[in-house]
C-alpha cells in the first residue's frame, strides 16, 4: 500500500502497539487518573477510559481509546492496534452496548454503536483531519475498521 510516494507507509509491529497501550494504562493507573486522558482539541484527538462489561466474563473492562467530539457524541475508532479482528472492547460492546467513559471532565454513561453510510464516511474523513494516513494504515487491515459512536445516555431523573 502506497502512501503516494511510492513506499509502504510504517507500521509499529504489533508487540510494539501492545506495549504502548500497557504503558498508557500503566501511567493512568499510577497517577491516580490524572495522566493518561485528555480532553480533544483544534487538530489533536482526546483521550478517553471506556468501561464495558466483558461478554464471557461479566466483569468490568477498561481500556483506553483514542476520540473526538461530534455534538453531544464521543467517536472512536475499533481499530486493534491495526491488527486483524475487532478489539475485545467493541466486541463487548456489540453483546451489550451500555459503557461508561471518563473523560479529564467526568464520567458519563453512553450507548455505543457502529456509523454506517455517509455518517461513517463523515466521521472517517473527521480522522483523516488528525492523521493524514489513516487511510494507509487501514489498508494493513482485510476488513473496514468500524467507527464508534459513543452517544449520551440520559440522566433520568
């Protein structure tokens, strides 16, 4: 897969990817949350904690994602580190998609679903604007990578 130059665009090797995500929630867990996450801004994505709940075990899951704000709606991309599959995370979500997200402003309980159509297509070209080769990346994978849509569950009250 060209990235217009001629060359294959570089991947991290798996382990790699695997690696970082540990250091990631390594520092989110040794800070106390206050490392780790962070709020999106102008040209730069945010980060977030889901929580889900495992669809074998029942037990809570965390992990956390890369996201940007569309409205009211956090998005997110199933991606698995560019491996083949669906991560473990959307898997859970798709057997019960209630989650619940930390964001550096709060917590929030969410519904996730997947974008399909021109909602998908808007929201990918929203993160091709942070990275000018997601598309290149994405060819690494033999099936499209989903597009989450995190969307607020009300309070009721």
């Amino acid at each position: 897969m060209a990235d217009g130059s001629g060359r294959t665009p570089w991947v991290p090797p798996r382990w790699f990817v695997v690696f970082a995500w540990r250091v990631h929630r390594a520092l989110f867990r040794v800070t106390g949350g206050r490392r780790g996450i962070w709020l999106p801004r102008d040209r730069r994505w945010g980060a977030l904690r889901l929580t889900t709940v495992g669809r074998r075990s029942g037990q809570e899951r965390s992990v956390i994602l890369a996201y940007f704000e569309d409205g009211p709606n956090l998005v997110a991309l199933a991606m698995n580190g560019w491996g083949e599959g669906e991560p473990a995370w959307w898997l859970n979500l798709q057997a019960d998609p209630r989650a619940r997200v930390q964001l550096a402003g709060g917590v929030r309980a969410v519904l996730a679903r997947a974008a399909t159509g021109a909602e998908r297509d808007r929201l990918w070209d929203r993160w091709c604007s942070f990275d000018a080769k997601l598309d290149d990346f994405a060819r690494h994978r033999s099936t499209e990578t989903t597009v989450v849509v995190l969307e607020p569950v009300p309070v009721s009250g």
